[in-house]
C-alpha cells in the first residue's frame, strides 16, 4: 500500500468543479474521485458540455475548484507558485497560440521557459531538450516553419513538442484530438502512449475517441450526468460505464467489440 | 529561438545607415551646412560661420536627437502593445494611448488657471507636461486593460479603445470650450506635433523617460515572448500575468507618454514600424524584434523629419502630417502585398 502511495502523481479527493457566480455556485461535476500512477496514459471521456475542460482546468490550476482537494506529488495545487507548477505540470490546450507568426522551432523553445534565465537564452542542455522533444513528435522537418503554414495535425504535434519541452512529469492534454482525421487521431494517441511508457511521464488527456481510448489508455476517466468514474478500461466496460453516457435510443455502446454503434 | 546574435550584422548596417541619415538631416533644412564643417562643430573646433554652429548646436542637433528617441520609443511601445493587446492593429494612436496623453496635456494647459500657479520654472512645466501626459495615456491603457479582462474578443478592445479616444478628445473639445486664447493656442500647436524648439533640458528629460521604458521593456522580453502563445499558455509557463501586464503597460504610457508630451500626438510610427519589421526579420523573439524596431522607428522619423523640412525652402511641415503621408500607404502596400497581417 505504501509502495503504491508513493507512485501516485495526481490524486483528487471529492472534488468539485463549477464556477462562482453572483447567484450562487454553478456545480459542473462534484465528488470527482481518482489517483493516477506515474507513467500512466489516462484518458478522460464523457458527452460535450459534461465539464471535460471545467475538470482539465481546475486540476491544472488555471481555475479554482468549488470544494475538495487536488494532490500533485502528495502537495496541495493550491500549495504550488505558478513557477514551481510549471516544472512540475505542463499542457497542451485546444487554443492555437495567439501570434501565428511563430515558427516551429520558436514554439518549442518557449516550453523551455521555466527554466532559462531572465532574457529567455538558451543553454546547450536547454538545446538538446528541445531536440529530443521535436524528434519525439517528428518535427525535425517542420522546425522553421511557422505555424500558420501547417495543418491541424502537424500544430497538435508541435503543441505536444513543445509540452514535451517543459520537461515535466505531468502533461495534461485538453482535446488533442479534435479536428483531425482518423489516421491523425490514432497517430496522436499512440504517440501519447508511446510518451508515456518510454519516458514514465504521466499523461492525461480528455478525448471523444471513447473507442481508440478504451484500446490504448492504462486507465479511464468517465465524467457521466451527476456522477465520475475512474477504472482500467475493461472493467468500466464490465461494470457498463459506458452504456449511460449518451442517449439509447440514438447512439449505443457495444461491450464485446468496445464501440459505439448508430441505431437504425 | 533564434537570438539576437544572428542578427548582429544587420543591426550594424541599420545603425550605420541610421548615422548617414542623422548626418544628412542634421546639414538639410533652410540653410544646408557642409558636412565638414558639422564634424568640425563636433569636434569644438566652430564653424566658419558663427551661425551655423548656433543652428546645428541649439536647434537641429536636439531636434534630431528627439526625432531618433520619439520614433524609437514609439516602435517600441507599438511593438509592445501589438504583442499584449494580441491585435495587429494596436498601437499608441488607436487605443487610445495619445488621446489619453491629450487629455492629461490639455487639463495641465487649459485648466492652469484652475489650478493656479502650476508653471513654475521652466523645468518644472516640462516635467508636469511629462507627467500629464504620461498619466493621462496611463489612465486610457489601463481603463482599455480592465475591459480586456473583462472582454476576450481583440475587436470589441480596439473599439472600445477608440470610443475612449473619442470620449477624451470630447473632454478636451469642452476644455477647449472654456478656456482663454492664449492657453487654446498653446494646446493647439501642441497637438500639431513638432520634433523642433527642444531645449537640451527637455531632451535631457526625453532621453530618462526613453530609458526608463526601454529598460522595462527589455526587462519584459521574455514574457513577452511567453505571451505569443497566449495566456493560458504563458500561465502554464509560470508567467504572472497580472505583474506581466503592469510592467509592459507602464513602458508603453512611459515611452508614449512622455514622447507625446514633447512631440505632440504622432500617429502611424507606432503602428507600422513593427509590421515592417516583422516582414523583414523572420524572428518572433522579442529580444531581436526590439533593436530592429528600435533602429528602424528612429531611421523612419528621421527621415520623415527631414522630408518635413522641405530641403531647400524656408517652410516647415507639421511633423503629424508627415508621418501619417508616410506611414499610411506603407500599412496600404504591406497588406495589398502579403495579404495578411500577422503579429
């Protein structure tokens, strides 16, 4: 059990998440309970508007949480300054960056942030990072371009580069999949899940690929109406996690074959 | 990222075309001086002519060096709110930063009475000028800056910025509306904008603002550079965002502020050096942008300036309409030729 403690990264307890408003609090999810292990790919699923992001935002510190508590390295979030939280805890968000005048290589580089000294120079260890990080993703080729010339599935890549570039043990992915096309989503997973057995980073990740993620994730997090659930993805199909998340009588989820089918 | 080693040569060649321009303005004007006997002035030894020494040393030689610093800072203010603001078109004159820095000069001049006895010395007018103006386009930046905070989309921002422009010059047009000829005319040149009559003090006072808010500007580098990603994005870097923005705003109302306050309002520099810029320097790092837009605002001026002395006649443009004459068909040229304007 100790042994096993030691290997949590992120944990919540009873969470819950929602904004304050001047009527009182909006609840988005609440009781969200779940410890991820280091080196794990976990993957978040539940219907558009259920608060994938609301969550994704609350655990990365970007917003604060109504009640309950995030562990990050058995500390309180609320414990960590911005700048500690950035070594620790990196991301990858739905938003492309603002100046598309940046090139590749410039993006990646900017993960290196939390580290370089006050004019931004980078070190020859900062270079090698940077390196690795392009040639983890494949953007060796793409590195002096600039980012309005590449396609949604190239940015992804160089998004996660740069991610990778922060060097830090957690990378939390808001939607990577999004926008792109089959091929491009099951490469981007894969990657994740390539990232995370080969450099034991921790990766979590909201998708509404429910069935490539049932086939690649360590573990699951399933935000349903009113309730979470956090398992091996197998046994979430057992205890029928997925059969409530969307309405029956259009869409339906096959246990066996781990997909969703469209009723006739 | 590409560091501003790799662009050292070309910040060497801009400045040392920058030089032959400051040489060539310095001898151009209503009276052409040769170039020789500019350097003998230099070096102390006068002028064959008693009055070209006094020109050069006491008009052209102040004017020249505020024209160099008031495109400069404006570049760099322009370049500085491109970046925050996440807009292309944010500059000095659209948000609002010169009609803010309007309203401060025309309370200080056409409310003196009110306030009575506030030009002291010549020292202290000046400095209150600075003030004035500085707190005025302060105040405009960080009223447009609680809306952004309140407003994410660029667009309402550049309007409401506009709308605060409006609403000051109409405080100014009420001012106007009360005060006496005298005070009315002394606002009025002001606002024509004019790089000449600088008494060196006033240069002195030009060239501690300028540094001031060059220093904070590169000192915000970095953050700036995090900022290209966006907010989200810089947070998650460990950026403070709020501390980020204070500095960045306090450069740009300390450059435009006080440049306004000597020059007078002075439009399109600010906006268009940047862009310039960025089509020939393939870098977004900030820490290169900045000399380059620093160099390039400076040359801009100076040339605007010279051609507003009209080489060869007796007659001297307004400054404003100059750069505006100048600026404006680049913005034109810049977008008809790359279609697109990215920051």
């Amino acid at each position: 059990m100790d042994s096993k403690k030691k290997n949590i990264i992120l944990e919540s307890r009873n969470l819950t998440v929602g904004y304050v408003k001047k009527t009182g609090n909006l609840i988005i999810a609440d009781t969200v309970n779940f410890s991820i292990e280091k080196g794990e790919l976990v993957g978040l699923v539940g219907a558009n508007g259920i608060g994938k992001s609301t969550l994704l935002r609350t655990l990365t510190g970007m917003q604060n949480s109504l009640n309950g508590e995030v562990f990050l390295n058995e500390k309180n979030l609320k414990e960590y300054s911005s700048f500690q939280l950035a070594t620790q805890l990196s991301v990858v968000l739905t938003e492309a960056p603002t100046s598309k005048n940046l090139s590749v290589i410039e993006m990646v580089s900017l993960g290196r942030q939390p580290y370089t000294n006050w004019v931004g120079s980078l070190s020859e260890e900062d270079k090698k990072t940077i390196q690795s990080a392009l040639e983890a993703t494949e953007t060796e080729a793409l590195a002096n371009r600039k980012c309005f010339e590449l396609s949604d599935g190239q940015m992804q890549r160089v998004a996660i580069a740069r991610a990778l570039a922060q060097d830090t043990p957690l990378i939390i992915l808001d939607e990577p999949t999004t926008h792109l096309d089959i091929y491009h989503r099951a490469y981007i997973l894969k990657l994740l899940k390539k990232l995370a057995s080969e450099t034991k980073k921790t990766i979590l990740f909201s998708t509404h690929e429910i069935d490539l993620a049932i086939q690649l994730t360590d573990k699951m997090l399933v935000m349903a109406k009113g309730e979470t659930y956090f398992d091996d993805p197998c046994k979430l199909i057992e205890a029928g996690r997925f059969d409530s998340l969307f309405p029956k009588e259009t869409i339906d989820f096959d246990g066996k074959t781990g997909r969703f089918t469209i009723r006739k | 990222m590409q560091t501003s080693q790799t662009y050292r040569f070309h910040f060497l060649v801009l400045f040392l075309v920058l030089i032959a321009v400051f040489l060539v303005n310095l001898s151009m004007g209503s009276v052409s001086i040769p170039l020789d006997e500019i350097f003998s002035v230099f070096i102390g030894n006068g002028a064959s002519k008693e009055t070209w020494r006094y020109i050069l040393m006491d008009y052209r030689l102040p004017k020249a060096i505020t024209a160099m610093l008031a495109g400069g800072g404006l570049a760099i203010s322009g370049l500085l709110m491109q970046t925050l603001f996440r807009n292309p078109l944010a500059g000095p004159f659209v948000l609002g930063l010169s009609s803010g820095a309007s309203l401060g000069v025309a309370i200080l001049i056409l409310g003196a009475s009110a306030f009575g006895g506030f030009f002291g010395t010549l020292l202290l007018s000046q400095w209150s000028l600075v003030i004035a103006s500085a707190l005025g386009s302060f105040l405009v930046l960080l009223a447009v800056l609680a809306v952004t905070f309140r407003i994410k989309d660029t667009m309402a921002i550049l309007i409401i910025g506009l709308m605060f422009g409006s609403v000051t010059t109409a405080v100014v047009s009420v001012l106007s509306y009360f005060s006496n000829a005298e005070q009315l005319q002394q606002y009025i040149f002001w606002s024509f904008g004019s790089l000449g009559n600088q008494s060196w003090q006033g240069v002195f006072i030009l060239v501690i603002c300028f540094l001031a808010g060059l220093l904070l500007s590169i000192f915000s580098s970095k953050s700036l550079n995090a900022l290209l990603l966006g907010e989200n994005y810089a947070k998650s870097m460990g950026l403070h965002i709020k501390k980020t923005t204070f500095i960045i705003i306090l450069a740009t109302s300390i450059l435009a502020g006080s440049i306004t306050a000597f020059v007078g309002p002075i439009a399109f520099v600010g906006l268009a050096v940047p862009h310039l810029v960025r089509q020939f320097y393939k870098s977004s790092n900030h820490l290169v942008l900045m000399p380059a837009v620093l160099l390039c605002g400076a040359l801009l001026m100076l040339v605007c300036d010279t051609l507003a002395q009209l080489p060869f006649s007796e007659f001297t443009l307004p400054i404003n309409a100059i750069t505006s004459l100048v600026g404006a068909p680049m913005v034109i040229w810049l977008l008809v030729r790359k279609r697109k304007l990215f920051f």
